[in-house]
C-alpha cells in the first residue's frame, strides 16, 4: 500500500506528485478547434478536475479511463474550484506495487471486523443445509470478492466493501424482525440476506471505476445468485428440493415488484421481510449519501435527484437537552 | 369484566348462554320469499354464523350491527363448520357490566407493559421542546385511546390495542437504524414514529366493529395528526418553527408516496427512515395475519390478496439441527 | 387407450356408462341445509355438470379433484343446458388401462408430426456448441414432457401437446424474420425459441387438472429455464461464456417488459425478434381461443377478457369472390 | 412607485440608466479561465441577458439573486437579440423608495377592482359560520399577503396578483355550476374557493424571484390551508364539525387525485366541482400563456411543455363574418 | 303518448295494468330445478322485479328484453322492498301507440325549450364555413336524434335528450370561458362543444334499453364525429383546410388523454378547454347522480362507485341565514 | 438524378464540390460574441459537421434548413471526426436537375419491384369490394406519395421507401399467420396491413428533412387512414357496412392499446394479429437500426434509447460449423 498525503488535504500552490486513477478521459476541443483533455483525477478522498493542452494525442494514446497514473503538477483554482495543473503524466510499473482499490471510495467500517463478524453468522445457523451450502458459497476467490464488492455503482453503498457492509445492515434488521416475531424462519431469512446481493460481484467492475459488466447487464445480479444456490445445492446430498425453492425463492423476489426487476413477487413471510429490509437499508443509506455529497451552495437542500423525485432537506435541528433549557428559561 | 367460555372451545351439541357481539346483520329472504336473518355472532376467540328465522322482524327491529347480545342456543354443524343455532336474543343492561372491548380481537402484548415503555420512551428524549409536545399530547383521554385503538380495520394490527403494538415496532426499528447511523436525529424520528399513525383514533371506530369515521373518510388520519402537533406545538412558547415544520414533515410524508395518500414524499433522512421502518412492520405483520388467517383447506397456499397482489406461501420448512443431522449421518 | 363415445356426442335422455374426469368437486348445502355434491365431469371433448344428492359423504371422502372415475347415469337437461344425472361413482383400477391425457384436451396438430419436425430443427443448427446444448436438454424424460405439456392454463394453448404447438409457431415466425434479417443470429434465435418457455414443464401440472405447481409459483418458468441452460452448459467442455449469457438473456428477457415477469429487457436483436414473435403467436391463438370458447348466446361478442381488457367482435365477414360478383353485377 | 421607461420599450442603443432586478446571478468562466458573470436583469415589462467580464469578484460579492440595483450601461445586440451591456452596478437605498413588487410580473387585472369584488363576495355569503371565517381569514396582514401573492412560479398566474386573479375566476366557473345545479351548496362551494390555494401565501417567496419557501416544500400549501382553517373554526363558538371537515375536505382533496398531491379524493359534490373548476382554469391560462411566451420563430408552434407533454399549435384562424363573405361571394 | 299511473306512486296492493318496458329478463331455476324468469319491468319513473313461475318457456320465447309489454297483476312487498306480482304479460300492436321513449328516464329539461336554445346558437356563430357547417350537421333526422339521445349508458346523462343536456351545460361553460379570456376563438370552441359527442346517436341504441352499437364498440363516437366533419365539409366549397383539422383536432383530442380514448392531446387553446369544460360537466353531474341514485340505507354514503375510485358523501349542510343566527345569538 | 462521389467515401484532404442538402441550420455566437453558422450538410449516404464564419448573415438570409445547395470546400478533421470546411455556398437552379429525395436516407430495396409486387398483392384479393377499394387508395398521386414516403422520421424505416418497405414486411407476416390460422379472414387483414400506415403521407413532410406536418400533429396517421376509408368506401355502391367499420377498427386499433394512440383497442381476430405484427416489424427493425447506428466507440453497447428504455449488446456471436469443431476436438 502507497503513502502518500491524501488530495483532500492539498490547498492551492502544493505540489502535486501523486499516484492518481484516471476517473474520466474525454478528448475536447475548443471553439477555434485546438483539442484538449478535460480528465478527472482522483484518489479515495477526492476527486479534481483538470484540462491537459500539452502532448494531447500521445497522452490520450498511452492511458485509459480507470487506469492509476503517476501525476506531477500542482494544484490551482478555477472558477473557486480547486483543479490539478498537470505537468507530466507517468504510467506506473509493477514495482510501484499499486493496488487500484486504494484509488476508489472505501466504506469506513472495518473490513477484518466485518468479515469476522459474517463468519460467525454462518456459524451460528442452525439448519444443517443451509449452513454447509453458505460455507461452499462464501468462500475461496467468491468470498474475496465478497468482501470486496461494492453495492452498486452510486447510489448507496457504491464504494469498495459496501456489499459486505450493506449485507450486515440488512442481517442486523432481519435479526430484529425474528427477534419479534418468532414465526420467521430466522435461518431462511438469514441466508436470503447473505446471498440477495452477491450476485453483484460479476454483476460488477470494481478494479477501475464501477461500471456494468456484459454479464451484468445482460442477465443480471438477482438470476446470477439464483442460478450459483442451483449450482451449489446440487452438489450437497439431501438438500431438501422445497428449502433451496424457498431459498431461491427470496433472492429471486428481493427487489419486491416485478417492475422493479424481481421475477417474481414476495410470497413467503421470509421474502417479504428480506424485501423492507432491503428497502429501509438502501434508502436510508441513499438519502444519507445524498445529504453529504449533494447539498447545493446554502446548505439547505440538494439538488434534484431522479431516484429520489425530490430533493431533500439538510434541516439544521439539534437536539436541545431539557436542562440547559430548563436553565435558560427559570434562572 | 365477563367470565365465559370462549367460543372457539366450543364444539357440536355444546349449549350456548352467552354474550356475544354481532358482526354482520342482514336481512335476506329465501326463493320461497320467506324472511330471515343471516347473523355473525363473535368474541374475542372467534365468530360463527347464524341463520334466524323465527321473530325475524322483531328481532331485527330491535338490535343493530356492532351490538353485544345476550344469545342462547347450541352449537350446530352446517357442511362441516359449526355454526350457532339461536333459540333466543336478548338485549344487555348496564348491570351487565359488559365492555365491547371484550369482544372485539385484541393483541397478544400486554397494554400496561406497552403503556409503561411508551412513557419511559418520551422520558428519555432530549430535545426539550419535542418532550414537552409529547407529553400534552399523549395525555388524558387521547392517551387512552391512542392505548386502546386498532392501527387499522384488517390488513395489519386490526385488533385492540393494535396502534400501541405497532407503533411500539417501529420505534424498534428507528432505534436500531439510529445506533447504526448517528446522523439521523434521534428525537426527530422517534417523535414521527409515536405520532405517525395517532391520527387513527379518530379515524376509526372501535367501539363496536371496526369502521372508518366520517372524518376520517373526510380528512383521514395523516392530516388530523398534522393539525394535531399544529396545535399543540403553538402552545410551547419559543417552539421552533423548523422543528414543528420537519415534524410535520414527517408525519405528512410516511406513507411514502403520493399515491398512497402523502401530500409530501419524504425529504429528509428521518422521514425516509420512518417511512421504511412503517412499511417493514405493516408488510410483515400484514403476511404473517394472512398466513395464519388465510390459508386455503391444503394449508399450504392463502387465498389470492388483493393488498399484496398474490396468494401466500406457507413452506413447513423448520432448521434441522446441526448436531442431530451429523447423528444420522455419521452415526 | 380407452374407446368410448364422446361427451359431446350424447343427447338428452342417452345413458352414461364412462370413465370421466372429474374437473370440479365441491360440497355445497341448499337453504335447507341438505348436503350435496356440485360437481363438474369431463372428457377430452367436454365437461358437464352434475349434482349428486346421495351418499354425499361417502363420495366425497373417496373421490378428489383431477381424478379419472368410473361414471354411470344418463344425460339430463337443466335450464336449457346438458348436464348429467349421476347413478354411480366408481373407482378405477390398474386394469382399466387409463391414462389421464385423454381426459384433457388436446392439440389438434398430431404429436408426432410435432416432434419429428422439432428434432430435424435441432439438427439443422449451424452452431456446433449450441445444437450439442439442444441434443442434451431436449433428452429422455425431460423431452416427453416437453413433448406432453400445455403451454398455459387457459389463456392460449391451455392443452396436452400445447407447448410443442406454440414453440412450433414461434419457430416459423422466426425463420420468417431470419430470411427478412440477415443480420439476426438464426441458430441463437431458434435455440431461445425452443428453450423460452421450456420451463413450463416443471411450472404447470398435467398429470390431472391444469394447476401451477410450487416450484412454479416460487420461481417461474423463466428462471427454471435458465438455470438448465446454465447446469447443462457446464457440462459441455468450452462452450464459450459470452454464448451461454447470450441464449440466457433471450430466455429472461422474453416476456418483453420487467412489469411481465422479465428480469431483463430484451437488449439483443434476437431476444426482442423472440419477444415480439411470442406476442404474435400468443395474442393471435389467444384471441381465438375466446372467440370459440367465450362467445355470447348472440354469437356476436364474447364475455369481457380480462386479460384483454375487452370484448371481442366475431364479425360474419367472408370473402366475396370477384367473378361471382362480377356476374351478378353485369349478366 | 418609481417612474422609468419600461425596458421593453428600449432599442440598440438607448442608454440604460435604471432600476432592475437581478433575475439570474452566475459565476461562469470561459475556456481559458476568465471569469464573468452570467446575468440576467429585468423589470416588469422584460428581462434581458447581460454578461459582465470587469470588476466580476467585486459584484459578485456584493449583490445577490433577486435583489434590485441601480444599472447604467446600454441596449446592445448579441445574435439578433437585445441584451444590456452594463457599465455600472450601484446599490440603491432606502431613499430610493424601491419596491420589489414593480420589478415583477403584474396581473393586467386591477388589483383594486379584485379586492373590492372579492369582499362583497364574502358579504353575499348566507352561512353565518362560514361568512365568519372567511372574515377571520381574509384580514390584516394575511389579506394583504393574498392580494399580492402569485399562484405559482410560472406555470399559471405567475405573476403579483396571481392568486387573486385565479382565485376570482374559479369563483366566476363556480357561481356558474351552482346556477346550474341547484343541489350544489354554494356558500360551501365559494368558500372553497376563496380558499382552496391561500396556502401558497407562505408556500411561494414573491420579494423578489418566486421561490418555494422551506415550509411550502415540507408541508405544502394544501395542509397549510387546512390548519389555518382548523385553526381559526376553533376560535369560533359553535361553528359545526361536520361543516369544518367538509371545508377542509374540499381543501384537501382539490388537486383531484392522491398523485397530484391529494391526501384524500373528492367525495362530495362541492370538492368535485371545485377541483374540476380548478383545472379548467388552470389549464387554460397555461396554455395561453404559453401559447404566447413559448412559440417559436416560425410562430405556429411552441416549444415541447413538459408539463403538458406536447407542444401547442397556434392557428391563426379568426371569424370570417357571414355578410362579408356573402359579400364577396355574389356580389 | 299514453296516459298511466307512474309505476312510482303505486303500493303494495294496488293493481298493475301498465304498459312497462322489459329492462331484464333472465332464465333462472330453482336449486330444485324449477325454472322461472327473473324480469325487471319499468316505467320512466322507476323499475322494479318481478319473478314469474308460471308459463315461463312460452313467455321466454314471445318476448325480449327491451321490449314493450303489456302487464296485469299487483304491487307486492318482498324483502321490504315492493316489486311486481305479474298475473299476465301480453303483446302490444301498434294501435297501443307505444313509444319507447316514454318508457326510459328522461331530462327534467324541457327538450323543446333546449331545441329552439341549440338553434339560436348556430345562428349567432360569426364565421360562415363554421355556420354553414353546423347547419348541414344539426338538420333533419341526425338533428332529430341528437335532440333524443342519452349522453351515456348510466354515468351521466344517460336518458332521453341527455346529449343535448349535456351539450348545452358545456355550451355555456364554454362561452363564460370566452368571456374571461378574449383570445379564445368562440366559434371554433362552440362548434367544438356543439359537436364532441355528436358520435354518440351512433355509438348507442336507446329504442329499448340503452346499449352500445357494434359501430360504437368498433369505432367509437369521437371518430365517427370526426369522419362526418370530415365529409360534410367537403361539401362546403371554399372550406379551409386549416379550420377543418383544427375543428376535428377538437373533437379528436376532447377526451383529453390518450389512455382516455383520444387518439391525440389537445393542442390547441380551443381544445384543452372543451375538454376540461367536459370533464367538469361530466364529473359534477355523475357525482349528482350517484349521490341522489347510489345512496346506501344510512343515507349518509353512497355504494363505493368504481368510476370514481371511492364512495362519496352525503353532507346534510344547509347554510345558516347570518339575521336568524344572530337573533339565536344575541336576542 | 445528379451523379456525384459519395460524401461517405470521402476522406481527409479531399476536395468537395458537391450538390448537398442542408440538414442544420443554426445561427451561433462564440463567448466572444462573434457569429458563425453550425450547419449539417449531407447526401444519401452520409451527414457532416461545418461550421461557417465567413459571410454569415448573408449566407443564413439566403438559405434555409431542408434545402439543397452547391457545396465547395475540402473535407477537413475534427477531433478525430471528418467534417466539412466550407469555401462557398451556391443556390441551385432548375437546370440542375436536382431531387431532393436523391439526398435523403433510402430503402435498400428496389423501389420498383416492391411497387409490382404490391399491386399483384392487390390482384390476389377474393373479396370484391376490398380489391375495388384498394384500387381507388392506391392510384395517382396517393400511390406515389405511398411509393416514397419514409414510414417514420427515425425509429424505424425512416427513409425514402420505407412506409411500403415496412408494409412489405408487415404483409408477409400477415400472410404467414393466416397460412397457420385458417380462421383469420386473410383479405381484411391483407387490407388492414396495407392501409395501417397509409396516413403517414399527409402526416409526414419528406420534401427534405423529414417532419411533421400540421395536420399530422392535429389527426394522426390513424385517423388521416380511417377517414379516407370512409371517404372511398362511400363511393363503391354496395360496399357492406359491416365490412367497412371492421376495415376500419383494424385501421384504428392497430397501435394496440389507448395509451399508444389508438382510440380503440383490437376486437377482432384481424385486428389483434396486425398489431402484434406491426410491433415485430417496427421493434425488430428499431433495434436493427439502433445497433448499427447508435454504438458507442467500443463497439459492443449503444448509446441508450429513450424508445426502448435501455440500451442494446451488440454481440459478435457468429456460429462455428459443427464438421470445423470436431475436426478441431478429434483431429
């Protein structure tokens, strides 16, 4: 893992000599047909814009959207805007050791804490089946991923380790709707929760910037968990036909509507559950992200934002303790 | 309170002197043109059918729907439920000392454990302003009713003291999601969570069969809490205006959609929050009511619902125990 | 297979002796309370009604839904309508010899016509890894039922041999638009004709009345389907990645829409072609199932559809040939 | 009330020595990152474009969107349209006796006229309670308020004396249904009216651009109107409930359908009327005004209204009159 | 015209000897297989039951629903209800002087009174084209049975002389909208109004009981409208083609949405208001309607209507006189 | 017909001298506010940039969107992009001999033997009336506007020729429909198919650009086609009435669904089949086109489509010959 100081941190007038991950790279050119590179370079804290004019074609020639890059320049405002001054762009050897997960949004629980934490969930199952077919599943290169993949590509979670993260989330409520109501089958709907999103590690690209794989587009990450539980159950002897149906049952319907890309809809106690659930994490998660990363210059609200057909409210309210109060009103 | 048996203990042959509560009353005539009555007759446990023919004008004239009768007669047997068979009726007087309560279905939590954790809840708020709405709020009379009302006719909570039990849920729910993200502001949310549904108990009727009120077909219940906390914020001296506004808000937007009744959709992190923990509990409760009390004669699939869009399913799926399993296979 | 005069053949007053399906078994009571059995019996020609008013409980205790049973009484009339008046229900056995498709309706295509035709499809596949894919799952067991099922309950070939028949139709539309469209890919066109509603075999019972099975109702025909195109490609060694994801977005995508039941859209010209000819050959046989089966007494209009969310018009229009005109207007 | 030469009356040329309003404030810089604003600057009668490129950071700090100043500069023209090319920005002050309101769009209606009609209006009113409330309402500061407030931001009666305007002409297609129809109850009906959009007093910020208000995006003008009336009714003395809720029934319900932001439907014959009444007038004046700000160049159609979802054609038909052409004709 | 007791002034006991209309007549039997007809039999002033157990095959094969008949018997009471004991049902012939018309619910207006109104209309159109137009339209038997058909099968308007009703009521809320917004064309809009469901005299049957024509069911009333504008004008020389399709526009786009029925939008200031003076015609006397005809025994709610999506309200509100009140209040 | 290179096989440095058709036209300014023309110029076989600074005014007055002009210049680079660098403008005149349609996208199929093989379709009708009716629309001038007219301005068949292209197709579906379905009346669907479009020669303008006309906004295709039906068909004495509302339904109906623009929907067997055969033609078509000529750089995915919602794979999927694979596995 490289040490360097953290973009984020730079003012105006440092120097910049960065590994940095090329997060766009679009050849322009201006009105009186002089061509340019309007790119934007980032690392995990942040990420800036900067229009190259020099060596055009040979720079655009050698690099890709995604790649890391070694940047040299220094950092410059524009328009109250801080952007990179690119001096020399340097493309990197094995012997810079470069993880490209160093360069993109990380969740900031911690990842060794999680995985242990998901280990002794599969532990503490009860059903035999259930718990040897999680075991084969989370496992090996799959279960690296796993902990790797991020959630989607923006709208929550869209950062390296926000499917495991997402996944905990999601066992914490599922574990409190059993805990009130006993009539769930706590190990189906901790299974369904496990698995409802793992599809997501082909269904994404995360060694670059997140974007759609073929595979992803093309059928999807709900049938491809389906089809890998198919896969998986098979090579178990005696895996009851009815469990692994139920099982398949609830990733199939976790999106909840069949508009929403669920083939089917929820139709057991578990899949409805696994659904909300789902619901209430993404959600809340979402408008939490957009709160931060969407606010307009006042503060006061973000900007419009499609998924949501709102914009949202960064109310301003905290809390006041009754004493204080107390102390301002009869003293 | 009455001590009697409850009807679902009863079977075939056994003698009926009890009091009852008459849930449907309707008038029909046989091909032959003779009258009768076709009647519901209930308690807490259960409600059968009865069909009167003798007195029929007298008795119609004389009770109505939502009743509680005196009713004596036996247990019948009509293609294969039990239904009564009424020898006569007879109108309650005040030194019966009857409650409707008693006959109407009624939730499995105890009301004065609930009553007791719903106040140390709005004890241990700090937002000076909020507690003190709360507590003008959930006082008196409206307290009890708030402790006795169902949070709906049938779908979900359709019982006494359902408003409480499900209200209770959801605090449940925004507790954990505010462990999990300190950003949401507690006192907010807990706030929207205890008054998000208090509109109902003047939406419905529960003094008799479960109905809607005019007003509450007029106005229905999110706006009558809306100018419930209007009226009383205006009360506090110095309550924020923000604050009433984002408690408002809350309340307006938790049905989540304008098309399921919200004039607002949510837009801020703890109406979404409370808008997802809501639908978790009524989608959870709502399936597992149906599964209990829809399920067709094979007991594996319920009836075709409308609310859900599809007929449920009832797996017999329950965990094998890891060690037991190793027994049969190992030993 | 039996001999016996068809249902639809006898008149008022002709004697039942005939094994019979029955396709409706229902315990009903009249005002009265007399018990009494409203029960529908059939043959592959057509099913009458009948009530049976003795030995009700013995009957019903014996006999269930979807059975074949040994019938004798005479053909009655009831309300200007044939139905039977039942002397005896018998049981069948072993020796009878009966099987439970000649009791369902059928295709008129002639089965083995079907099938012979279907296998020559196969063989003309240019795709060495594909036809080797078709050979394996149209195999054994798996293609007798294929051969065997109806391709729905009773929208459009509702019937014994239906899916063969509609797959069939599929085909020739698609060869049509193949020889319009050179740039379609005929043999992953055909392979996703042939495989599209292949699930249907495990989604639909037919071994008496039409029903959906479990596994249907949990998980679809879409995604059984896949997930046997995904096992048994495994199987073949180098069957390349991008053709399996290909021929299983076809399958998924088919039903056109998400709000359908697809998880996908159709994004290839193949699986929108496929899409498209599914329509066609569903909404044309469909229509015209309703307007044979479904016709008011005026023979002008069938009932309303629901699933057409109308009516439709059975207009009297045939072709007036231009020389008999001819020779009206000017001899 | 100042005095100075309507802008629109301005040609090339003609020096600019005013008082405007800043309707649009924008940091942009060019390509080679030079910054300068984007402004635009009207009054009542136009708003025209204006790009300043001296002194940019200064004004940029000292003014803000929606404020009035003092311009001087000249018309210019940039493409075939005017715009102002300015040479000073000066702050105006108290002395200079500005009020926002002359810098706005302004109903062609007399606001005088208006005021007086609708007062008389209240005094026709034959409901003691209802005459009463209205009079509560419609006084002081918030009858002011009305008076000037638009009743939107530009879709309809965007303009000072917006509300009123619309107010007046749902008042006109009301009095009409109730000529018609008797059984309507028309001092429900007017009162109705006269209220049903009073909220968007606090929903829209008409002192300089139109905005929406924080409380208008959280609450909305619907609610705010049924807790004004639920407010004041209880200030009154014996004013009926039933006659309270139906008021504030057809507040609530007026926007026709839950997903136009409805928490309830209309349900009784005044809503009915009153929602209808409101579309007809909202839609008309939407489509003029459109029909005259919207067109483009070629002047028979106007831009594509995402409103309406279509574009609206202008035809140019007018009366030809019977004699003239009988003129034409034989003479 | 035929002179008889209304059937609504008769009571249980009184003799019927009535000419009645035939508004349902049904074969049904008994569960004890006895058949009789189920008939409904009205006047123009109310319709009620009557079951027949006597000579039903021969009654069944002499008449038709929709017919004329003569009926003797009584008034008797079933069920609360009063409906017709018929002791014998004859042919009429054609010295009876029947006409249907007397027996289907008609206008409370007066229809010579509207016709002669209508006809003053066409006069004071300004433009010739549209003049002329309109009186090639409105002449001869189309005119005749414009000014008696119904306007619907049951929502609103639907009896004798409801198109012109119906017609008229949007006529004048037309002309008020020209009155509040001069730069609407009037004749184009009032030509528009005269003619949007013109259609109508062919998409319905109202010589018996109102039902749609197989034209009306394949075409429907906008395009038939559309197709005779299309040809009359034709006929009119020097008619301009822009005034044609704007006229047809209107009456293509009056039911306002696509899914509604137009094949287009309105796109043209004419056309959004005809449709939303439509829309308020129509809403506001289905609503009348529903709330006089669908009322349920309380009086307070009317049956849940599926054209509107909800039950409406029967308030009891009549206005308090300001002068009486006050006398209550203060003398 | 002019002869003259391609432009598509024009490259970099080559001179233009070229008759050419404006396909843009619009009027510009730089930041610096110099003007300069943004104009599309293009032949049948491809469009290019130009972008003009010299004698702006001047050219803009002189010329006009749609137009063709004489074009002289070079082909210049762009941004990796061939565009045009123009030296003059030239108008034509007659003697240049010019078409417009020479300059527009065209059919790939010969014109002329479409238009022999549509008039022995013609021929090949049994119905007398139909044929004479088909002979009267497909005659003169119509046949020939129907002979060139696009069917469509982009999505599907939008070039010169496409409108019978497209009915070519549409016909051959039919044809094998009816050969599979007996039941089907071949010559109205034959006719159906024919006509279905045939409006599309007054609703669209293809005397350049390709849009739409005024009374193809106003009426629509469908409705153009059902009243020129009714137009011809009123001429042929004797043509059935029934014949003629149910050509006309099929006319109608035949986008298949309201909310698609037809104002009924399919009632027929006819009509349902030429709906679902115009949806296989146009979305197979569609996605043909869009795959060819909206791919992204990469060359496997599209841009995305807003008529399709999604995007399109382009697969390179081509089939391996079985004899060349198991030469390669076993050799």
């Amino acid at each position: 893992m490289i040490i360097q100081t953290e973009l984020s941190t730079l003012s105006r007038g440092d120097l910049v000599d960065h590994y940095l991950m090329i997060k766009k790279f679009e050849l322009r050119s201006t009105k009186q047909n002089k061509q340019y590179l309007n790119i934007e370079l980032g690392d995990k804290s942040e990420t800036l814009n900067a229009n190259v004019f020099d060596n055009v074609e040979e720079i655009y020639n050698s690099f890709r959207n995604g790649e890391v890059v070694k940047v040299k320049g220094a950092i410059d405002d524009y328009q109250g805007s801080r952007q990179i001054r690119v001096n020399s762009f340097g493309a990197i050897d094995t012997s810079d050791n470069i993880s490209v997960h160093d360069f993109l949004p990380k969740s900031l629980k911690d990842p060794d804490e999680m995985k242990e934490e998901f280990l002794k969930r599969i532990e503490s199952l009860s059903d035999y089946h259930l718990k040897n077919l999680m075991k084969r599943i989370f496992d090996g290169e799959r279960f690296e991923n796993f902990l790797t993949a991020p959630a989607g590509k923006s709208w929550h979670h869209g950062h390296i380790h926000g499917l495991i993260e997402h996944t905990h989330e999601i066992i914490k409520i599922c574990d409190l709707m059993c805990d009130i109501h006993p009539s769930i089958n706590r190990d189906l709907l901790i299974c369904g929760a496990m698995m409802h999103d793992f599809g997501k590690i082909e269904e994404l690209k995360y060694d670059g910037n997140f974007e759609y794989t073929d595979k992803g587009k093309l059928i999807g990450h709900i049938v491809i968990s389906a089809m890998l539980i198919n896969e998986e159950a098979k090579k178990i002897p005696g895996f009851p036909e009815e469990l692994k149906d139920c099982l398949v049952h609830i990733i199939l319907s976790h999106q909840g509507k069949l508009e929403y890309g669920s083939p089917v809809v929820p139709k057991t106690l578990e899949s409805i559950a696994l659904y909300q659930a789902d619901e209430l994490s993404a959600k809340v998660n979402a408008y939490k992200n957009a709160l931060s990363s969407q606010l307009k210059p006042d503060g006061k609200w973000t900007n419009f934002l499609n998924l949501a057909s709102t914009d949202l409210f960064n109310h301003g309210i905290t809390p006041e303790i009754e004493e204080q109060i107390n102390k301002t009103l009869f003293d």
